[in-house]
C-alpha cells in the first residue's frame, strides 16, 4: 500500500470532492440512467449509454478518492524539517533568470502547478526535497536539465 502525502488543505478537498460524489452525483446519474431506461430501446439508447459511462466514472473516482484518502499521510507544521519536504513553501530563481517563483510542494494527488503546488514526485518537486536554502539544484526535467537556487522556505 503506497502512502499518499497531503497538506490539511488538499486533504479537506478531496474529503469535500467524495462527499460530492457520494451524495449528489450519485443520485444525479442514477435519475439520468432511470429517465433513460424508461426512453424505449436500450440498445441504440446514446442517452443511456452516456448515463452509463458517467456512473462508471463517478464510482472510479470514488473509488480512487477512498483508497487515497485511506493511504493519506497528513503533513503538518510540526512535521516540517531543516529541508524542504511535502508541506513546504518554495521560493527560487531559476539560474540566469531575476524572477522569484513561489511553489508549495504537495503530493501527487492535490498537484495543481497552475495555482503553484507542485507533487512531490515532479521533476522539481523531488528536486527541491532535503535542500535548504542558498543550495543550487540541478533540475532533470524531460525537457532537459537546469539549475534553480533556493532564496527561502518554510
């Protein structure tokens, strides 16, 4: 069983997302699939085919939120060490540029690089792991190699 890291935050959303699921998407696609069945012939049915796959992956994902949930490894504040680890905040430059970046490494299932939490399992995020900061890192991306410096964390 592989453990999933999640700050208190990302472990709140994925509580609230099943939560959804369970209580209000359920019931919504099982009227879908109700109204559909009662439309006549089920073979050529799009409608009930689209229910259909809708309820597979609406039980998928719950299915996927409850293991994840399950196996989750809540980081908190006391928990944080002399290094970056999941649960840190990130400030660094990337070498040649001036520009701060701010990221908060996260685990995998709440990584949302659009908002600046990156998993702990990305190119930079396994990086950044046990540095501190002054340290340069050389970041192995798939679109090749390249060195950040870490100004901070917390």
């Amino acid at each position: 069983m592989s453990v999933s890291f999640l700050t208190q935050e990302g472990y709140d959303e994925l509580q609230n997302e099943l939560e959804y699921l369970r209580n209000v998407k359920r019931k919504e696609v099982a009227q879908r699939l109700h109204e559909a069945m009662e439309g006549g012939e089920l073979i050529e049915n799009a409608e009930y085919e689209a229910a259909k796959n809708e309820q597979a992956f609406t039980e998928g994902r719950i299915n996927e939120l409850e293991y994840l949930l399950a196996t989750a490894r809540i980081v908190t504040e006391s928990q944080k060490a002399d290094t970056i680890q999941v649960g840190s905040k990130v400030t660094i430059v990337e070498e040649g540029l001036d520009e701060e970046e701010l990221y908060t490494i996260v685990g995998a299932a709440e990584a949302k690089p659009s908002v600046g939490k990156i998993s702990n399992e990305s190119p930079l995020g396994k990086a950044l792991l046990n540095h501190k900061a002054g340290d340069i890192v050389s970041v192995n991306a798939p679109a090749g190699a390249y060195k950040i410096k870490i100004v901070k964390f917390e």
